[in-house]
C-alpha cells in the first residue's frame, strides 16, 4: 500500500449522522445509508511482497508466469484485497471507541482481478442494524461492500458483521 | 509470522491422493477427506505491523489500550488471521499449477481471539467437487477450513471455493 489514503466523502449526507466518524455509536449507523472512501493505490511491490508472505502462488508473486498465465499478469491476493479494503473501513467508517468486534462476513466475492496501478475505493452500504437482546448495551450492523477499481468494476464484495457499542452505554 | 510453518501432515491418508500436493488436480479433491497443517506462530512483533498497515484499531495496534479493552490484551486482526491461514493453505494444499482462481468464500467467522504466542493450525475438509458444466477442463472444490490455536479453540472458520483444472485438461 502506497499509504495515499485521500479523505472519505459521504455519497448520502442526508441520511449520515453529522458525528465525526471515529466518535459514532450503533444509533448512527442507519439502514439504507450509504458512503464511498478511498482511494488507495495498489503497487506492483506491495503485490509481492505481501503474497510473498502470505500467498505464495504464481500469479501473486512470479511476474513472468503470471503473464503467461489465465490473468495475463500479477495481481493482488485476494486476501490483500480485503486487507486494504479493511484499512478504508478502519480509517473512515468504523468508530474509534464504539467498534467492539468482527463476528464474520457472508458472501465474500472476489469478481474481478487487482492489478499493479489499480486505485481502489470502496462502497459501504448499510443493510441493517439491530440492537442486541442479551446486551442491551450494543448491537449488531450488517453492511454490503463493493471495492471499486478506477473503472468502477467491482473487485471485491463482501457482507460483513459488525458489534458497535450504543451510545446510551456510556 | 515467524515463517516457521512446519511440514503438513495428512490426517485421512487412506482418503488422500498420494499425488504431492502441488501435482494436484480436481480429481485429486475428494469430498469427505479432511487434512491438518501447520503450525504458524503469531508473534507480537507481526500483529503490530500487519494492523497499523491494515487495521489501525486498538485493539490490534496499541497493547494498552488493548489490555484495558474487552478482550484484555492485544489480539491479531482478522485479515491478519485470514492471511496466515491462505499461507498454510497455499504452502500444502493448493496445487502450483492447477489452482485457478477462488471466486470467494463463504460462512467466515472469527469465532476466538487471536493472541500473541498463539500456534494457528488449519484443518481442511473437502465439502464438494463439482465439474464445471461450462469449462470441461476445470472444477469448483468447496472446503470447510477451520483455523485452530494451541489449546485447539477454532479461532476462524470459513467456507472457500477454489477453481482447480482437471487432470484431463493436460
């Protein structure tokens, strides 16, 4: 990752709570808003060295083969992909305080190869929100993301849960 | 990481081809059989750099306020998480040139917290085979991985697909 992480805009401010992204609780994720954050910009170096690492395959990490290979050329392991997906989320859309934890993701795609120079963004809906029974002090949000590329293909998309802290458990 | 991915072994050997594992193809995959490899350590040192690369919240980032927090100590992120268990996975299970593509992944739970000193093993069992109707020369495998700790917690588990040629293509 070149770290070149721009500001996040919000596409839908009429319905985005006006608090600061890092100080927002359960209460200020509302289902049906929606907002787009990035970019980041996907380097062939980043590329090896991370599948070097973790994902060790051809088309990740051998530039010759990759060419001759389905791909035509190296791209991203798919789980580098979500790590920078993770760090738009973390940067511009999870609270500091109110974000207790991940219990997973449905429906993780992988549609469209990332390649060297790609400059990702991603598209975080919000699908619901529903407070907990058991914790009345937290509540489930469950969101879909589309990770765009900078033709507006989507290359990743994915439906993961997350356990914000309400406001009122302060 | 600490790069000290030990050898894997087979738990099902009489389900097992005894093709080596980067000569695999489809046909290799069997539904049913089931395979145990590892271990990777989590070091301290590798939970820090991959979160303030990829997921600069607390509780992966800053071990104070991780030990004040609700899981009372520095825990890994979960892509971190995701990303030791596709080396396990690439480094014994996938084939080098048959493997083609993974379209996604379903059911990903982080079901335990990931700590430093943890020893991560995954175990992986073969759901289906199915050939492709379209491309005779290829199949979709889908596996059930669980990724376990030392004290044998499931920590992560998901539910890939991966696109691997037939035999028959060569």
């Amino acid at each position: 990752m070149d770290g070149r992480v721009k500001p996040g805009h919000d596409e839908n401010e009429a319905l985005l709570s006006s608090t600061a992204f890092k100080d927002r609780y359960f209460e200020d994720y509302i289902p049906g808003s929606g907002f787009e954050y990035g970019e980041i910009r996907v380097g062939e170096a980043e590329i090896l060295e991370f599948a070097r690492r973790f994902d060790p395959q051809d088309m990740h990490v051998d530039p010759e083969a990759a060419r001759r290979g389905r791909f035509g050329g190296l791209i991203a392991s798919g789980w580098h992909t979500g790590a920078m997906m993770m760090r738009l989320l973390a940067d511009n859309f999870l609270p500091k305080e109110a974000s207790l934890a991940s219990p997973g993701i449905d429906e993780l795609r992988w549609s469209h190869p990332v390649r060297p120079g790609d400059m990702l963004r991603i598209r975080v809906t919000v699908l619901e929100a529903t407070p907990s029974r058991s914790k009345p002090d937290r509540g489930m949000v469950r969101t879909l993301i589309a990770v765009l590329n900078q033709d507006s293909n989507v290359v990743m998309s994915l439906k993961p849960m997350n356990i914000i802290a309400r406001r009122s458990a302060l």
